[in-house]
C-alpha cells in the first residue's frame, strides 16, 4: 500500500522521518484518460482540502496509525487553484508548500498550468511589500472610511484601478508583479491605485454612486497625493461582481473609463439575483447584456475579457457579453485562463489584459 506515496516520488515508510523530510506538496502524476492526480499531505490531525471554487472539500485519510494523512484528488488539465487545509474551525495554508497566497492560503497547479511570469512564489510566513503613498478617503457618497494605497510603476503614468485593491496587496503581489512587468517592457509605466472593498454586494452592482464618488472624490484625492499619474486615461481591473461593476462604469461614464481588464465578471448578475435560489439561472448575460442590446457606441474603448476555463456555469453569461461588446463597436480581447473563479488563476491575465488595454 505505501506505494500510493512511492508513484509519487516519496521514499520510506509514511509517518518516518525520511518520509516527511522529503514531504512537499502538492505532488502530481498523470491521471487515467488525461488530467492529473495530485497528492496532498497533511500531519497530525484529522482535516480536509478546501478549494477555491473549483470543487467541495475533499477529506484526508490517515496512513494506518501514523501522522501522515492524505487525499488523491483527480484534477483536470490546466488547473491553478487556491487551497486551505480545514481541520476543525479552522484553516492553515500548507505547510510543505512554499507558493502561498495570505497567511492562510496556498496555491497548486498541475504540471501544464501556462506560467505566471512576473509572480514571485510568495510564502505564507512572507510579508509583501505595500505602496508608500497611502490615504485615508471618507466618501460623502458612499459613506465610510477606507485605506486606497497608490504607487507609480515605472515612474507612474495612467492609471490603473484596481478593485478589490487589498486582495491584490496582501494575498498576491500586484505591485511586484507590475513593477516586473514594466521592467521588461510589457506594459508602459502606470500609476496603480488599490481600492478596498467595503460591501462588495452593494458597491459592486449596476448602481452609478461609486463610480460617481471615485470621479468626484478618489481621483482628485490621487491627483493630491503628489504621484505621478496621468487622469486622462484610467483602466479599470475588476473580477468577479468587481469585472461587473468595472464593465458598468465603462457603459455607463464613458467620460471616466477608456479601458477594462475583467477577470470572470459576474454578467449573471440582474437588480433581483440575490433574491433567486440560483442567482446564475436568470437570462443569459443579465443586466450588462441588456444594457448592450441598446447598442451603446462603444468605439474607441478598449475591452479585455478572461473568465476561469473550468468555470462552465460563467461561461454562457460571459460569451455573449463579450460578443454584444464586439457587435457595439468596442475593440475586445477574449482569452481563458487555466482556472476556476479563483484569483490565483487570474493573476496573468491581469498583468497582460491591462498592457493591452493601454496599448
């Protein structure tokens, strides 16, 4: 029996020093009829594997009478995914894994995920660098207090808002990974500006008060903070209901917006979604679709569309957004990334969706 752990290159017997002293996972073979198993390891205590999305938890078994606790998980081709171990009310990132995401979260992807150039392998111990310049914006639209943190890539030069902004400074490293990008001449020199979300529900919905307050009040708190920053052209990234409401601002204050990078955006979404038991089974492309049946002119905006491969349920509501988008005059971009709804997979196409949209 042990050699469910030798197939995947682990040597001596489960529980032994030698054994955990090799330990790191997660660890991948080829699965039968394609797709990959992959291997993760647990030590001490009963728990199981939480992923982001992609699938329920999967519970471990314990090797005899040992610490050694384990679950082969069938993956499919091209997956990157964010996973937790959750033993009682709790969550740990994995300990034999040094790609995290947050103290509490780590990341696997299987042998063929494309790369993520411009990531650095973050571990959860690690503390990621933050913006100098930061401020203190209390909205008399929305109400509130939050912390917007800005920096200059490059030296700074249109902006590049970034919702959800704290996700991306502290689970994953976008000012890093921008700086890297602009480095290597992949995009121009941009001023990042990471906008936190209060009640993502509310802000993020088909409603102008956020994005008149970011007109009115953020943009000139930016052009205060003494960055260097190009408000002439602003791309907005979002993902999820954040691609929703960054596609909303594009429609609907043409003005403010000349580009957008949308990671799987929730065209689901209509005014009544919350209310059904299937917030995904209304009318294809919800309330954005309906909004670009009425042929808006969309010239001269540049959009970029990327939704998780293995996200089937997003896929129809996000195609044919993107094609009523097309058919409206804008310039568009499509791709997939090798993931579900999850950040972990996003985190290439943010950096090249943004470039293209400046382009």
């Amino acid at each position: 029996m042990a050699d469910i752990f030798a197939r995947f290159g682990f040597p001596g017997e489960p529980g032994t020093d030698e054994f955990w002293a090799a330990a790191g996972t997660p660890a991948s073979i080829s699965g039968d009829g394609g797709g990959w198993t992959t291997l993760f390891l647990w030590r001490g205590s009963p728990a199981s594997v939480g992923f982001e999305s992609w699938s329920e938890p999967v519970p471990l078994r314990r090797w005899g009478d040992t610490d050694c606790w384990y679950a082969e998980v069938v993956m499919p081709a091209r997956l990157r995914v964010t996973y937790q171990f959750l033993t009682g009310d709790a969550a740990y990132a994995d300990p034999f894994n040094p790609v995290g995401a947050g103290g509490d979260r780590s990341i696997a992807a299987t042998p063929d995920a494309p790369a993520q150039p411009h990531w650095p392998a973050i571990g959860t111990d690690d503390v990621l660098p933050l913006p100098r310049t930061r401020f203190r914006w209390s909205s008399d639209r929305l109400g509130g207090r939050r912390t917007v943190r800005v920096h200059p890539a490059g030296g700074g030069g249109p902006m590049v808002l970034l919702l959800d902004g704290d996700d991306w400074l502290y689970l994953h490293p976008a000012m890093t990974a921008f700086d890297s990008a602009v480095a290597h001449g992949e995009m121009p020199a941009v001023t990042l500006v990471f906008l936190p979300a209060q009640a993502r529900d509310a802000e993020f919905g088909c409603r102008p008060e956020l994005w008149e307050a970011i007109r009115d009040e953020l943009l000139p708190l930016v052009a205060e903070s003494g960055v260097p920053a190009d408000r002439d052209r602003l791309v907005v990234a979002g993902q999820s209901l954040g691609g929703l409401s960054a596609l909303y601002a594009a429609l609907e204050f043409p003005d403010l917006v000349s580009g957008v990078a949308c990671q799987s955006g929730s065209f689901w979404w209509t005014p009544d979604a919350a209310d059904l038991a299937d917030p995904m089974g209304g009318p294809v492309g919800g309330a954005i679709a309906a909004r670009l049946r009425e042929r808006p002119d969309l010239s001269g905006l540049r959009l970029a569309f990327d939704v998780g491969e293995h996200e089937t349920r997003m896929l129809p509501h996000c195609g044919l957004v993107e094609t009523l988008a097309e058919q409206a005059g804008a310039a568009v971009r499509v791709s997939r990334s090798a993931s579900g709804h999850d950040r972990a997979g996003w985190r290439h196409a943010l950096l090249r969706d943004v470039a293209w949209a400046l382009a």
